[in-house]
DNA sequence: ATGAAAGTTATTGTATACAAAACGCGCTCG
DNA sequence: CGAGCGCGTTTTGTATACAATAACTTTCAT
C-alpha cells in the first residue's frame, strides 16, 4: 500500500489496540486524520480495512463506532480459524517441499531458542510462530484461505491481553510444531489436520483463560 | 453503501461479468469512471470490494487488471464453501427457531415452484435458493462467517456459465432442502451437516459439469 | 545493434473544497 | 407533557486538482 495509507491503517489501528479508546465509543474521520497525520482520504483507506477487521464497525447511518468484541466473538473466530487452519494443514501436508519443511524446522528451532532464556522472549515466540504457520498457508495453496486466515490470525493479538503464557504453554506449542512437522515429512494429510486441530484448540484454551473465564457479559 | 460508490460497484461488476473484458486485461479507474458514470473517489471503493471478492486484481505496482480464474480457483471456492457451510449447517440446527423453519418451508415451496413450470424459471429458482441458504447463514449466527460465505456464494454466478442445470439437479436440490429443513426440525446438526455437504459437493459436479471437464488449463 | 539513462506520458495516490446526509436541539402544537 | 417538525451543526460522500510513481519512448554512448 502506499504511504500515507499504510501510515494511517498502522497508526489508527495501534491506537485502536492500545486501549486508547473504548468499544462503542464514536470515532471521526476527521479525528482519525489528526491522529494519523494525513487527510481523510487515506484514512478512509484505513478504515475500510479496519471494518474488514471488524475493529470498528459502522452504524446502519454510516457513522463509526470501535468494536466490541463479546466472549462469544472470540470463541467464534476461535473455531473458525481452527476449521480453515485445519483444512490449510490437510492441503500443505499434501504440498509442502522438502525446502519448505527445512524451513519450518528453522523456524521451531528460533522458536524454541526464545522459549529456553532466563525470561522467555514472548515477542519473539510470537514472530516466529506466526512465520510457522505462515509458512503452512502459503504452502497451502489457496489464496482465499490465506486471505480468511489473515483476518482471523491477528485478531487474539488485538486484544490487549496480559500475554500470560505459561513456559509450559510455549514449550507444549513447539512440541506441536515438531509433531506437525513429522505429519508434513511424512505426507499425512489426515496426522497434519489433527495436529493443528489440538494445537489451536490448546491455544483457545490458553487463551480463554487468560482471557478470563466465560463471565456474564455486558449488562 | 451511499449513492454513487454503491451505483459504481454495481456497474464494474456487471461489465466484469457480462464479459465485455477478458481476464488479465488491465483497467484504469479513469475507465471505469467513465463507465459508472461517477467521478475517481467512489470507484476506488467499488474497485477495492472487487479486488476483495478477487473479480479484480493488483501487479505488484498497483495497476488493476481483471481476474483470471483458473479451475483450480473455483475449486478452491467451493471446498472452501462447503467447510463453512457445513459448519453453519450445523450451528443452524442448534438455533433455528421455529419461524425460521417456517421460514425456510415457505421458500422452497417457492423454489419448487419455480421448477415445476412447463419452462422453469431459473433466475426465480436461484433467488429462492439464495434466500434459502440466507436464512441458515443467518441462524448460524455467525458474523465473519457470514461475511466468508458472502464472498464466495456469489462466485459462481460470477461466470459466465451457461445455466444448464437439467430438471434433475434442480429437483435434487429441492430435495436436499426437504431433507435438511428435516434435519433442522430434528435439531440435528450431524445430519445437517451431512446433508449439506453432499448437497454443495453434488452443486459443484453440475457445475464442473457445465463448465466443462478439467482441461489442460492456460499454457 | 544494444543497453542504459533521461525525459515523456499514463496511472495511481493524496489533499482539499464542496455536496449530501444524519444528528441534536429547541420549538410548536396537540 | 410529549411527539413531531425545522434548522443549524456535524459527519460522511463525491468531485476535482495536483503530487508521486510507474510505464513507455527516445536518445545517445559503446
């Protein structure tokens, strides 16, 4: 994308993540602009990739509003994801090169490296997990899979959850990857699919407890 | 969608789709003014949900060229259909309510209508099939699926396909209506998921059909 | 002839001014 | 007292002019 595009969907949605703003509150395209430090033309840009995102959403008159997500959100991009994840894991297993899969293993190997420090890198982890499993889609072959995938993968990142990993979390997910990469060596579509399918459900967990547990939500 | 930007998407698409350019021509935004009839600004938007519904496409500069699917493509389409609209299937058994079931009776009844005419009414046919799977999408309760499936239900109407479903796959599919409105009465998503996977999968061989058999696809 | 560099044209990106639509508020009239 | 109606204000939508970038063409050196 182009500059002063890009720079805006970058700067509008860090403050959307920052917590900066609350859920429901109403937001301006021109406030947005100011923000951003461009004019409304490529915030408009923005904000349309925004709504796709489902950060923010319009009211039936056009006016914008930052989302609000409900537990139920979260649990439905959960099994979303896992469904198409699923599938992409299925196809790659039927596609992945032998140079692809060396890669995943470099990728597990840098991973774990963040893992066993004194204080694990999270951020770390986190890149390096996202480039596992990027390399996963792409070998799958689908641009409309990936295309989904994209949006539902930087969801659990927006929310501005204290990343409370547990060690034990982080080394179990590069267990997983070792395990999906032994499914990926040996062509089996079917151990690749199940692989991924405890490994997000584990992650959904994690994530949920983190998250708080299922509470009654707003009034 | 506001006046002009919503006139402009409608308007690109029809001209994409009546088959007045070929695939991997290239467009410019000042063309496709023209054709809306509006200024640049609302045919950025209109471009942008095209290129998101993959009828147009971007090189690596920006410039817009019309899509090229290949089989691979739309094969990739409907599997990825019929994994979301399984799962939706089955989220709908779980929460129709009784007015929806109602509902969907109503308008297969339409759709069974539509067929049994001494020529059937294929444009009626569609819009009741259409509503049909509207209303399950809608009992999923899903938004992001909603929004997935939106994208790739409207796919096959996209190409040019000589509609030459016989009598027999119209009536098919009535049937397979029949039977999932069953398996919604019976609150039973196994058998709703499983109706409509032979249902979208048996939907994809008329297609492949029509379309013609996998040819050695572009040199 | 060939290939690189510079200049020219075509195309997309951004800013800005204006138009249209929606909102909020006070007012009137029942 | 309250529901509906104008009217000024706010916010979004559109057109247009201009800036930046990419593609194309010509020229010139080798």
């Amino acid at each position: 994308m182009s500059r002063a595009s890009e720079q805006a969907y970058a700067t509008i949605r860090a403050h959307l993540v920052s917590g900066a703003v609350s859920p429901n509150e109403q937001l301006t395209e021109d406030q947005l602009a100011q923000i951003a430090g461009v004019s409304r033309t490529p915030v408009r840009d923005a904000v349309r990739r925004l709504e796709d995102e489902l950060l923010l959403v319009r009211s039936d008159t056009k006016r914008l509003f930052v989302a609000d997500w409900s537990r139920d959100d979260i649990e439905e991009m959960f099994a979303l994801r896992q469904m198409l994840e699923c599938h992409a894991a299925e196809r790659a297993a039927q596609r992945l090169s032998r140079a692809q899969i060396a890669d995943l293993e470099t990728v597990n190997r840098t991973l774990k490296e963040a893992i066993e420090q004194p204080a694990p890198d999270v951020a770390r982890f986190l890149e390096a997990n996202r480039a596992f499993h990027d390399v996963i889609i792409d070998a799958a072959d689908s641009p409309r899979l990936a295309q989904m995938l994209a949006k539902l993968v930087e969801a659990p990142v927006v929310l501005r959850t204290a990343r409370n990993y547990s060690l034990d979390d982080l080394r179990q997910s590069a267990r997983d990857h070792d395990e999906l990469i032994a499914a990926f060596a040996a062509s089996d579509a079917d151990w690749a699919r199940a692989v991924m399918g405890s490994h997000l459900r584990r992650a959904f967990h994690t994530f949920a407890r983190a998250v708080g547990p299922a509470e009654a939500q707003k009034p």
